[in-house]
C-alpha cells in the first residue's frame, strides 16, 4: 500500500468506529488520477506530472472529487474518464482512470464535451480584495478591470455573471464554488508578475489599449477641449500644456506630464517583456 493511501487510512480510523453495516456502506474505493501542464501547480509536489490512487466513499461526482484534490473546476476543460470524455456530473465507481486537462488552445477538442464555457465576447475582470495594485494595472493597459475594497466574496461572484466578467484572485475558495463561470486563480505575489501572467495565460496582447481607462475608477478617458476643464486643474498645468483628457465617470483630469512618461516607460517595460516570454 502506498502512503498516500496508508496515511488516508489512518487517518480514517481515528474517526468514530463504524459498525459493520456502516463498514459495509462505505466501502472505500480508488481511482487513478493524472492531471495535465498547468492543473498541477494545485497539487502537492509529489502528484505533479504523475498518475496517483485517490480514494472515495459512495460514487461521488467527478468534479466534487476533483475538487476536494483542490483543483476547482473552473480551470478544467476536458475530464476524460477511462479513454471517455465525461462532464463534472459523471459519477464514479471505483477502478476508474481520470484523465484531467486544462484549456486547450491549439488542439482541437470539438468532439469532446467542453466543461468550461464558451470564451467570454470581452474581455473583462473582476478582482478580490488584494488584487488593488493589479486592477490599477490592467486598467492602465486598457482593461475593463472592476475593484472595490469592500466586495466580498458573494458580491463578486454575483457581479461577475451580472456583468460577464472573469474573476481574479488569489483565493481558491472563491473559483471552487459551483456558480462560478469564468475565473484564473494567480499563481504569483507580485502585482507586476500577476500582469504579466495574466496577459500571458489569458494570450491578451492584442487587446492592449493604453491610456484608454481611469486608473482610480475604471472609468472611460476621452480627449476633452481645453476651455471645457478651465478652472479644474491648477493654472501652472492648464497653461503649460496643450491637450487634456478627463474620465467619464469620475471627471479626474489627465495630462501628458512626468507621470505619463512613467507610465510609458512602464507600458515600454511590459510589451518588452511580454515579447521576451511569446517567443521562448
């Protein structure tokens, strides 16, 4: 007996004693498990890359087994259950062998059943709680990215189906729960490998948009005439520059100052980037 399945034993034992009708009712039962590139950053080390024996009681569903292995459903798109794709209601028996893959995108699945729904029409997010710096990222890039310190979990999943957005999060919790649609779990800390990752993952390079979005409100930015916002900003800025753009929605006032050669530069830094990463 392996391990795995010795320590899941024990630890079954320790429980209260089961009767032998209990016993008999809950018969334990295994099945083999393999899961493919980027669903084995959910998993320990030592199932990465490699089929392993997971045990069940009854004939659970196999995305609640999948899940309880803390890999949530919304970053699987094919389950294919001894050489059969399945979709996550498929219930299991016991000797099975389940094959668990990610989104493809340039193998043709067509003839297989699709667990994660159709690609979203826009792209557009929605963050949690700790995810402030990267919204504003996103938002700098153009990016439809919604963010409030106050959300909590059910206002975020309840706006992202309102409003067709994709979830970002760090927290697992949140992409485990049954009414999530669209959602990537980050797997880095930093806000600017978090952009990276997701321009990369999601393959985002040609909705670049820069300077198109408010970076406090996600609101829209468009050019307005100078005499419009007269009065508005301090006169040292309104008479030394000659083009302004201001917010739809909560009128903040944009000029091409020292901040936005930063954040040229920075724009400069991700595309650099980005190619670096396209081309490896």
């Amino acid at each position: 007996m392996v391990d795995q399945e010795r320590l899941y034993l024990c630890s079954e034992n320790r429980r209260k004693r089961l009767t032998p009708t209990d016993n008999h009712q809950r018969k334990i039962r295994f099945a083999e498990f393999r899961f493919y590139e980027e669903l084995n950053d959910f998993l320990p080390a030592e199932q990465h890359k490699t089929s392993f024996r997971s045990p069940f009681y009854g004939h659970p569903s196999v995305k609640d087994t999948i899940q309880a292995m803390g890999v949530p459903h919304t970053a699987i798109d094919l389950i294919l259950v001894d050489g059969q794709s399945v979709n996550f209601s498929h219930r299991l028996r016991g000797g099975e062998r389940v094959a668990v893959y990610p989104v493809f995108e340039r193998l043709d699945i067509s003839p297989v059943i699709h667990l994660r729904p159709r690609p979203l029409r826009r792209t557009r997010f929605i963050l949690d709680v700790h995810l402030g710096k990267l919204a504003r990222y996103l938002r700098m890039l153009g990016f439809d990215a919604a963010y409030k310190r106050d959300w909590d979990d059910v206002t975020i999943i309840d706006l992202s189906l309102q409003q067709q957005r994709i979830i970002l999060t760090r927290d697992l919790g949140v992409l485990k729960q049954s009414r999530v649609t669209h959602g990537y779990w980050l797997r880095h800390v930093d806000p600017q490998q978090q952009l990276q990752e997701v321009l990369l993952e999601l393959d985002l390079f040609r909705q670049l948009q820069p300077f198109t979005r408010c970076m406090d409100c996600n609101g829209r930015i468009h050019q307005v005439d100078k005499a419009v916002i007269s009065g508005q900003i301090d006169p040292v800025i309104y008479q030394r520059f000659r083009e302004f753009w201001q917010c739809q929605d909560c009128m903040k006032i944009y000029w091409r100052g020292s901040h936005y050669d930063r954040m040229l530069r920075q724009v400069g830094k991700f595309s650099r980037e980005l190619h670096h990463h396209s081309a490896e």
